[in-house]
C-alpha cells in the first residue's frame, strides 16, 4: 500500500541522509484508455492515472547542490546547480533529475539545494509512464523546496521538454499532463492542443484491468520517434501543423499525387481515425455506454496493429486472449507500443476469473514477466502527508 511505502521511503531517508526529510511528494503513472499517438499530433487522449507512483523525499540544505538516490536503484547523483549538465551512465535513472533542474533552471526559476530519496512502483518500460511520474514528482519536489509552486500545466509541460531535450524522447504531453493534473475517480478528455482537461465518469459496473506484457522497449531505441516524423510528414504533405487538423480525404489526395508514401499514409490514417474514436469514446462515458466505449478500444488496437505499426507478438496475444475471456467488453495496447501493457475493460464481477485466466493463458505460450494489475483512477501529482502513514 501507499502508505507503507511512505513509512519505508521516510526511514530509508533518515538512514541514508541521518535526518528526517522535510516534506515528501508523489506523481502517479498512468493508463491510456484510448487516444495513442496523438498528443504529438496535438489530438485528444482519454487517460486516468493509476494508483501507483513515484514518491520523492525531500530534505533542503544550505549547499548549492541536488544529492539523490533511489530506493531500487544503485548510485548516488550528486548534481551541481547551475552548472551545465550531461547525462552519466553511472545514475541512468538520476537523468531524469538531470533533464528536470536543466529546464527549470533555463526557465528562470531559482532551485535551491536538496538531498533526495526516491522510491516508485510503476514497472518500469511497461507503458505506465514511469518517466513521466519521476519527472512530474522531481518538478514537485524542486518546486516545492525552493518555495515556488507552479500550476500542473506548467509542471507537465516542462517535465516534457526534459523529456524531448535531455532524454531524447520525442513525447507529446499525455504522460506528463495525466500525472500532473488527473483526478481520482475520473477518467480525463485531453486536449493536447491547449491542454484543457474535462473529467469524465468511469464505467458503473467496470473496472479497468492492466496487463504487462513482461516485453520491454526502450522509446529512444525504437521506433517512436519514426512514427513521429512520418506524422509530421504527412501534417506538412496536406499543409496543416498538426494532423489534428487533416482529414482522410486531405490525406488520400496526399499520396494519390505522390506528396505522402503508403507508409506514412498509413501512420496519419490511424492519428486522423484515432482522433474520432477518442471523442466519441469520451460520449460513450458521458452515456454510460461501456459496451460502445469497449467496441472502440477494440478498433483502436486493431487500427495501431494495422496502419500505426506498433504492437508486437505479445501485445497482441493478450489482447487476443482477453477479448476471449467473459466479461471483456474491450481491450487494446496502451502506450507507445512495442511491448509493455495492455488494458481491457472488464464488467466488475467478471473481474477475479478474468484475471486469472488472462495471466494462465498468456503464460503458457510465453515465457516472460508478466503481470495483471487491477486499477482504480487516482489523483494527479501532490504533497505525501508524512504524518499520516496508517493504513487506512
């Protein structure tokens, strides 16, 4: 539980760092229930954030410097403020902290010295937006020690540039945005052209069911940042910034006079497509339709299996075998693709043999990891109360 993970991170600081920390913050992962590859197309997304996180513990000091360490991995950053920054493969994981000080101290904003101890729960390259949670926790944890809080749209929108500038993930603002500024118990329509947010209500009835696929990939090393530039491609080849702008029949009269290939035809079709389904699965809520919204999560993993190109094997074996599965009203890849998660919409009393037969089934043809974590909608990113660590 959240809470026991509290009372290990403020004993493991007071043993690590010989004091107790000051304050303590958390940034949640978070799930995509439809809308994929289309933040950077500046679309809509209809994510929640989940009830694991990242939670920071912060102790202020006079020195000008940031220490950190982290609960599952080894090392200890220690990063000079400013001072220019690189990233060390000693820390990896600390170069999310590097990318976070870079952009808040190019913006202007005046950090002071901290020792860090961090801990999180969200699997790592699974889909959940680990990066995005320890960034958007990082921001919050600066912020905060320095005495400057900034609203979660700022927050999540600098947590992304340390993301494309540092990092070299060319993301769009989905991840950031859902952990900064989700709310519990909601599901949130994205606007990642403005980053407008309206909450809408979860399924009565359902829950949402994640599953790890144990397949790994690691965004920079992939193919996302192909896909992103075939988007672009096809935005400039029907003279739009963004393919939230484009329409099907612009995009067909692209590639039939040869100013789009087949290829990133295929990719802008999805982004065009996937746009709509997100609309009209955010109705679907509205309506208390869940059976509408599943047929929809449906389309939408066939849709990135087809034209997006970026499920794999195991991504789509779970799906496979979760639409087999009673109860399932739905199930699709959720994240950038290439491994990680699946999430499937599960009428509530199916759920406890749905779970066990999903994680059965896909065992047994594939020798991997893998897990099944049943969600609830948390809240966005904000302060942990380090003296209420019961259990309730």
């Amino acid at each position: 539980m959240r809470h026991e993970r509290t009372r290990q991170l403020s004993a493991g600081f007071a043993e690590v760092y010989g004091r107790q920390p000051a304050f303590a913050v958390r940034a949640p992962g978070r799930v995509n229930l439809i809308g994929e590859h289309t933040d950077y197309n500046e679309g809509f997304c209809l994510p929640m954030a989940i009830d694991r996180d990242v939670q920071i513990a912060v102790a202020p000091v006079t020195a000008g410097r940031i220490r950190a360490r982290s609960c599952e991995a080894d090392g200890e950053a220690l990063i000079r403020l400013g001072e220019p920054l690189a990233p060390d493969a000693a820390t990896p994981w600390a170069d999310y902290l590097r990318g976070c000080i870079q952009v808040l101290q190019q913006a202007g904003e005046e950090l002071v010295g901290c020792d860090l101890l961090l801990t999180g729960d969200v699997p790592l390259g699974s889909g959940l937006s680990s990066s995005a949670a320890l960034e958007v926790a990082t921001m919050h944890a600066l912020l905060r020690a320095a005495g400057r809080p900034r609203p979660g749209t700022a927050i999540a929108r600098w947590a992304q540039r340390a993301e494309n500038d540092f990092v070299g993930t060319h993301c769009g603002i989905l991840d950031q945005l859902a952990s900064s500024c989700a709310e519990a118990g909601r599901a949130m329509l994205m606007d990642c052209r403005d980053c407008s947010l309206q909450p809408v209500p979860l399924p009565a009835g359902g829950r949402i069911v994640i599953a790890d696929t144990g397949k790994r990939r690691g965004l920079v090393d992939s193919a996302y940042n192909q896909r992103r530039a075939q988007c672009e491609a096809g935005a400039a080849a029907v003279g739009v910034a963004y393919l939230r702008d484009a329409t099907l029949h612009q995009l067909q009269a692209a590639a039939a006079d040869g100013r789009l290939d087949a290829d990133s035809l295929a990719r802008c079709q999805h982004v065009v497509a996937e746009n709509g389904r997100t609309l009209a699965a955010a109705a679907c809520l509205r309506a208390g339709d869940a059976a509408a919204l599943g047929q929809l999560m449906d389309q939408s993993h066939d849709d990135l299996r087809q034209r997006f190109g970026v499920t794999c094997a195991e991504l789509d074996a779970m799906t496979g075998i979760a639409r087999s599965l009673p109860g399932c009203l739905g199930s699709r890849m959720t994240g950038a693709g290439f491994g990680g998660c699946t999430v499937s919409l599960v009428v509530e009393s199916a759920v406890p043999a749905f779970t066990e037969s999903l994680l059965a089934r896909y065992n047994q043809d594939w020798d991997l990891p893998a897990a099944v974590y049943v969600t609830g909608a948390a809240a966005g990113a904000g302060d942990v109360d380090l003296e209420d660590t019961g259990d309730g």
